[in-house]
C-alpha cells in the first residue's frame, strides 16, 4: 500500500491580495510574487521526491494558475486534474471586490470583524466559513478522499478557507480553532493518512 499522500496547498498571491481586497469568487490572477510563490512550493515539492498521481483545484483561475506552475517544477504537466467549484473560496457577498479599509467604513470594523472571524455569521448575500465547510467536505469525502485511502497520491490547490475546510476535519480542530489557523500563500502542507482516514504525519513546508 503506497503512503496516502495528501497535499494541500493555497494559491499564490493574487492582485487582489496585492490590492488589500475581499476576493471570494471573483476571479483575479497572480501578482509576480504569487507567481514565484507557486513555482516554489513546486520545488520544495520536489526536493521531498514527492510526486502525485492526480490533482484537485477549484473553479478558479488563482489556484488553477498555481497548480499548474507547480506540476511544471516537479515535472508533472499531464498530470489528471479535477477542476471544481466545492473547492472554491468562501463567498464573500456584497464585501466582493471592496478593499477591506473601505468596508470597514461602511459596515464598522466591528461588524466586519464578525463577518471575517465568526464561524456561522455569513457577509450579506455571501458565505460563512460554516457555509464553505457544507460545500467542500462533502467534495473531499465522496471525491476525494476514497482516492487517497486507495493509495493515489493526491495533490489540492485551493484557497484559505476552502482548504481551512478540509484542514478542520483532518485535524479534528473546533471552529474557535480553525478561525485562527492562517494558511500562508504558496506553502504547501503534506499529510499522510492512516487506513481510516485520520491523519498519520503532517509536515508544513513553510520557509
């Protein structure tokens, strides 16, 4: 049986990272730091020896765009690839494509605050973390995650609250501790699952 290798990895800088805006399902591309980023977190990918034998990515271009960079450093171009909207980011409503300073003004910091750190309390007419979780788990269980047990070594490109998704039931975290997990741009996490899907090793290639 092969390690039930698992890598989750969020996308490189985007422009509206760059730009201090809420992003969500608006579809912005990488600066070229999030460019240097992706390429990098292929590298140190391939400094581990670890290659993949299928891909996930969202509906996205950030993530998609940061796959395939990084499938180019490990010499990985034709690798099967799963594109789909469960691995999306949250959905940020009405905050889309606002800086944040600016909804700030308009909402209070207070209550912005509320809509970017509670669990279930969602932006006007967008996500709560809690509304990404129903989405994407039942991506990862159904499509996802057979696959790994299986042996097929699986790679993710996401994004931060997607993957923070996957990461809660992983980890076995609450939601007071998976609001304060922060997933750098471009730094890939490696899991090896035991045989009942619950988590034999972790490692973060962050540095």
């Amino acid at each position: 049986m092969s390690d039930r290798l698992l890598v989750l990895v969020r996308h490189g800088q985007s422009e509206w990272n760059l730009k201090n805006l809420f992003t969500g399902w608006k579809d912005p591309d990488l600066t070229e730091q999030g460019i240097a980023e992706a390429k990098d977190a292929g590298r140190k990918l391939k400094a581990r020896d670890l290659s993949f034998d299928v891909a996930f990515t969202s509906d996205l271009t950030r993530a998609q765009h940061t796959l395939k960079l990084m499938l180019a450093e490990i010499g990985q171009t034709g690798l099967p690839t799963t594109k789909n909207l469960a691995l999306n980011e949250r959905d940020y409503g009405d905050l889309s494509g606002l800086n944040k300073d600016d909804a700030r003004k308009k909402w209070g910091e207070d209550q912005v605050l509320i809509w970017r750190r509670s669990y279930d309390v969602p932006p006007p007419g967008g996500e709560s973390l809690k509304d990404t979780l129903a989405r994407t788990l039942p991506y990862y269980v159904q499509e996802i995650l057979p696959g790994v047990l299986r042996g097929q070594r699986t790679l993710i490109a996401a994004h931060g609250n997607s993957l923070r998704a996957l990461i809660m039931v992983l980890e076995k975290l609450t939601p007071e501790q998976i609001l304060k997990r922060e997933l750098g741009t471009g730094v890939p996490v490696v899991y090896r699952l035991n045989a009942d899907s619950t988590v034999a090793s972790k490692v973060d290639l962050a540095g």
